[in-house]
C-alpha cells in the first residue's frame, strides 16, 4: 500500500537540479528544498543515470570535501551509429 503523503523523488530532485542555478546544488542544498533525508538523497542521486558530481569544495577551506550534482540534459533521440565506417 502506497502511503498518502508518498511522492516519487527522483523525478523532483532531476527537476530541481536541472531548474536550479544550474551550477548544481550539493546534498545539503536538495535536502533543504525537498525535505528528503540525507541517506535517501544519495541513494536517489547514485541510481540516477543523468546526476554525476560535477566538482568537489570544501565549505569552510578544510575537512571533507562535499559534492556538487548536476544532470545532464539527455537528447530524446540518439539514434544509434550505423556499422558502416564513413570515409573523411
């Protein structure tokens, strides 16, 4: 049984990285717009085929690192290569 309050999050957090600023937002960022957990977050952001991390800072110039996610827009058509090599 689906909860009543259940939304799926992979589309809202694509949503929001590609509506952003569009220099990516770190897991701190999406949690705070979202409202989802820190651990779904980065479960939701490594299954995604269209997030990588897009660069690394350190908030205050020391101690770990935290990541910056960004999608890529995907063509809707990539057609596929044929087998045949064109001559240049």
């Amino acid at each position: 049984m689906i909860e009543k309050n259940y939304q799926p999050k992979l589309p809202v957090i694509r949503s929001l990285l590609k509506n952003g600023k569009n220099e990516g937002m770190s897991v701190n960022e999406i949690e705070a717009k979202t409202g989802f957990n820190q651990v779904t977050l980065r479960k939701c952001l490594n299954r995604m085929p269209d997030a990588y991390i897009d660069r690394w800072f350190y908030p205050h110039g020391c101690g770990h690192p935290t990541a910056i996610w960004c999608v890529v827009d995907v063509p809707e058509n990539c057609p596929k290569p044929s087998k045949r090599k064109t001559k240049e």
